[in-house]
C-alpha cells in the first residue's frame, strides 16, 4: 500500500508541522477475527470455511500521523 497521492494531496494544501509513524499489535478474539475476515476486501470473494484461521491471533495496525496548517490561498 502506498499513501503517496495522499500525502501530496496534504502537502499541497497544508505546511506540514510533524509527522510520526505509529503502531499498535492487537491481540484478537475468535469474534474480532471473524469481524476483520468479514471486512477484508481482498477476502470478499474467498470461501473462507476451507482456510484455517485459528493461527491468525494478532494483527498489527500502522498509520502516519500528519499534524499541519493550512496554506493560505493568495489570489
């Protein structure tokens, strides 16, 4: 996955002020599982009683925190 559309898109429109990746592992619950698997677009089209999923028992989430101002527009 790449974010870079999305970060020019906020550097065109924002001064950036900090940025900082940050992450969170999260162990899940049989019921957290089966909502991640159910909301996962890459699985929509995928049998999902013919994989065994029991191994699958954290996930990790990453994201790029953006702090900016607004560029002010000079006409």
């Amino acid at each position: 996955y790449s974010n870079q559309e999305i970060l020019e898109h906020f550097e065109d429109h924002c001064q950036i002020l900090s940025s900082e990746t940050v992450s969170l592992t999260k162990s899940l619950t049989p019921e957290e599982r089966q909502a991640l698997l159910a909301m996962t677009p890459l699985l929509f089209h995928v049998d999902q009683e013919k994989i065994d999923w029991t191994q699958l028992t954290e996930i990790t989430i990453e994201a790029q925190i953006l702090v900016g101002k607004i560029k002010i527009q000079r006409t």
